[in-house]
C-alpha cells in the first residue's frame, strides 16, 4: 500500500484487531493506513494462503454513505482487467460494517516521486506511460476515476522494477448505461474529488465527468513531475485555486522550464484547457503525443517501469525558473500597506511641524520700571488700546512723533504707580495692531532695548 506496514493498531472502536478473522477467510495481520472512514489493514486468505489487504468501513450511521462508496468500488472496478489498475477480489457486510478485499501492493505512493522533481522529460514519460495504459483501460470499461493524484498511483515492486498502479475507485462514475446500474452517489452541483487535480468542469459541478477530466487530472500530474511544481500559483489554498483554475489558464510548462522542447508544452497545455472540448479527446491521444519525448510506446504490453528510480538519476538537466507570479499576491498587499503606513507617518510629521511655535519667537519677561510710570493724563483710561502682541513700533508714524521715543501699549487697565506688577509676554518678529485700531506712538518709558533683557 502506500503507507508503510507497522505493527500498530488503532484503538478507535469499531476497528479490527491482529487475530480477528474477517468474512470467514481472511485473518488480520496488521493496520497498514487509516483515514476519517475507517483502516486498511494486511490479512492472509486461510484459503490460499495469500496476503491480501481488507479495507474496512467504521459501523455507524456517519459512516454509511462511505460503506455505500466502498460497495460501489468492487462493482466498478471489478468491471476493469489491468496490469496496471488494483485487482478486487472480494467484498462483504459484517458487523454492522463493509470491507473490500484487494490485491496487496507495497511500495511507496507515486506522491513521494513527484516531491523529488523535477526530472527530465524520457523519465516522465516512461514511467508514466503504465498510468495511462490503466487509465485508458477503466475508460475502455466505462469508468471514471474522477480522483486521479499521485496517491492514488501506488509503485508496487515487480520483477526488479515498480508497476504503477491505479487504485481508489470509490468515488468513479460509470461513464456508460448498465454499469452498476449507472447509480450515482453525488448530486449535481456537490464538489467530490482533491482540487488540486480536479478538471475545472468537477469544481463548478455544472457538467458530469468524463474521460476528459481525468485527462485534465493527468495533464496535472505529468506536470508536476516535469516542473516539480503545480502548473498554478495557489495550490496550497483551495478557495483562491479553485477560482484560478475557473478564471485563468494554467501555467505554461515554458514559464517554469525555458528550455523544455515547445512541443512538449503545447501537449501539456492541451491536456490542461479549462474546456473539456478544447482537450485531447482521450487519454490514448494524450500518451501518443507523448511518446515522442521518450522509450515507452503506448501501445507496448509492458506493465512495469524498470528504469532508475529518482533517487539514482539526477534531477532535470533543463533550466527551471522559479515559478512566476501573476495578479496581486501578499507581497503586493503588504507593500501596498506599507506605503500607506509611511504617507501617514509624514503626514502626522508635517502637522506636528506646521502646529510648531516659530523657533524664533521667544518668552521674555518684562517689567515695566518702577521710576517711570505712565501719566495718566496722557492716556485716559477711557481711551486705552488693547495691547499688541510684540512692542516692535509701526513704520508709519505723524510728523510730530518720535519714533526714537515710543511709549509702551495699554493693557487697558492702568497700572498702580505705586505697585507695578510685571507680565508675561511672547515677543513675535512683528506687531499685529488690533482690529480697527492704528499703532500709535508712545513714551520712550516703554521702549525694549537691550539694557531691558
């Protein structure tokens, strides 16, 4: 199977136990993967003596509608005679619970090839040429997997090499009348499969599949193994990829690799468009096409890859580009937010400036001279100026003025002789007479001089 075999065994309720003999012939070993329906486990048939794997189901009323899926996973792919697709032996109802019995596949997963990509075009195209004698089998049948991914393409040992083989059929449709009764446990409009892989007709769930969403889900996958990249710029979030994928053409294989040959990125680009119709009419097209740019032919019964494995070739001779970024992405928001930040900081700067009293003004105390009081009778009360914001004379003054002699402005209540009080004020570089009024001259008792300060 994919995962590799352990000893452990899961304690949830409703599991099976080492020892436990199941449908009266197959006897557990041990868990070998799980899932949120249930566990796949390695058993022997007492029967043959044949190790076999027993996908089990939990008991429960949550867990019908997967026991319903597993059901029509031995009736569809029992319709399928491959090399290269999982064999189904048995299957049955106990416990309360369902297990299908299938042929035991070790090995890894074809997931842990794709994470060790890029690789050259030859490597690709032979080892995956078994996956698309598999796939073009199933449709020969009337089968769609409908969720083709590396991990559904287990690399089983064979004969000194890896057989690629296809497996989990539980959510395949039957594309022609009279397979199992052509029933269908999905409603139109439900979105059942892994996006990632998923033909953009299977994400708006406006179109039944067809042979051509499970070339769009293979067009993905060479993809991945040519680039060692997704063949989009959000496969990590599936709201933003889903959108993508509905609105945007994928990624051309030449934005990733420059030197690949341009036809073998028309081939991908062709398996990739968003319209079924606008695709290889089949996955036998796709795997003529491709046979150009490798060893494998199509049409060759040969069902093992016997080629090196990744971790004894190296990687791809061909330049990769790091993958391009189109339209606004987080970097763009977060510089965007940046700036703004910045225009608001020298914006609060300049006010905090603009608000700021003129350095040059400055506070000085001045006390009006004891021995030098204002005669009243110059200047009545009832006459008296409001006072003006600096003691810095009018340049106009009357003929009969001396302007060397000024007298101090009113305060508009005169001063004690007696007791003169001294007040606080704020020198400025220039006078602003009040409103209505015209500096006028005063006694040079007033005046500010540096004997003053």
């Amino acid at each position: 199977m994919s995962t590799p075999e352990t000893q452990a065994t899961s304690t949830e309720p409703g599991l099976l136990e080492r020892g436990e003999l199941v449908g009266e012939a197959y006897r557990i070993e041990r868990q070998i993967g799980s899932g949120g329906m249930g566990a796949v486990f390695s058993a022997t048939d007492e029967r043959t003596g044949s190790r076999v794997a027993l996908k089990w189901v939990l008991p429960g009323e949550r867990h019908a509608r997967s026991r319903e899926r597993l059901i029509r996973e031995w009736h569809l792919a029992r319709q399928v005679r491959h090399p290269n697709v999982v064999e189904i032996f048995d299957a049955g109802e106990e416990r309360g619970s369902s297990y299908l019995v299938m042929e035991l596949l070790e090995g890894d997963s074809l997931e842990a090839w794709v994470a060790r990509g890029p690789f050259d075009p030859a490597f690709v195209v032979d080892l995956m040429m078994p996956v698309l004698r598999g796939a073009a089998a199933a449709h020969a049948a009337g089968i769609v997997h409908r969720d083709l991914k590396p991990q559904n393409i287990i690399l089983r040992r064979s004969n000194g090499g890896v057989r690629p083989t296809l497996i989990d059929f539980g959510i395949s449709r039957a594309a022609a009348a009279g397979v199992y009764g052509d029933r269908k446990l999905t409603q139109h409009g439900i979105t059942v499969g892994t996006p990632l892989y998923m033909a953009p007709e299977q994400l708006v769930g406006t179109q039944e599949s067809d042979p051509q969403s499970d070339v769009y889900a293979l067009g993905v996958i060479l993809f991945e193994l040519l680039a060692g990249a997704a063949p989009y710029e959000s496969p990590a979030d599936a709201p933003a990829l889903i959108s993508e994928k509905i609105d945007r053409p994928a990624l051309r294989l030449q934005a990733l690799l420059p030197d690949v040959d341009p036809r073998l990125d028309g081939v991908l680009a062709k398996a990739l468009e968003r319209s079924p119709s606008r695709r290889w009419g089949s996955v036998a097209e796709l795997a003529k096409e491709l046979e150009r740019f490798g060893s494998a032919r199509f049409t060759a019964d040969e069902p093992d890859y016997r080629g090196p494995s990744p971790l004894e070739r190296p990687a791809t001779t061909l330049r990769v580009r790091q993958q391009p970024k189109r339209g606004p992405r987080i970097g763009l928001w977060l510089g965007v937010a940046l700036g703004a930040v910045c225009l608001l900081a020298a914006g609060l700067l300049f006010g905090a400036y603009l608000a700021a009293p003129d350095p040059r003004a400055t506070e000085t105390v001045i006390t009006t001279p004891p021995s030098r009081p204002r005669p009243l009778a110059e200047d009545p009360p009832d006459e008296a100026e409001p006072m003006a914001q600096a003691a810095v004379p009018t340049p106009e003054a009357p003929d009969d003025a001396v302007p060397e002699d000024p007298e101090p402005p009113a305060t508009g209540t005169s001063p004690s002789p007696a007791a003169p009080r001294p007040t606080r004020r704020r020198a400025l570089p220039r006078a602003v007479p009040a409103a209505g009024r015209t500096a006028r001259p005063q006694g040079r008792s007033g005046r500010l001089s540096v004997d003053d300060f």
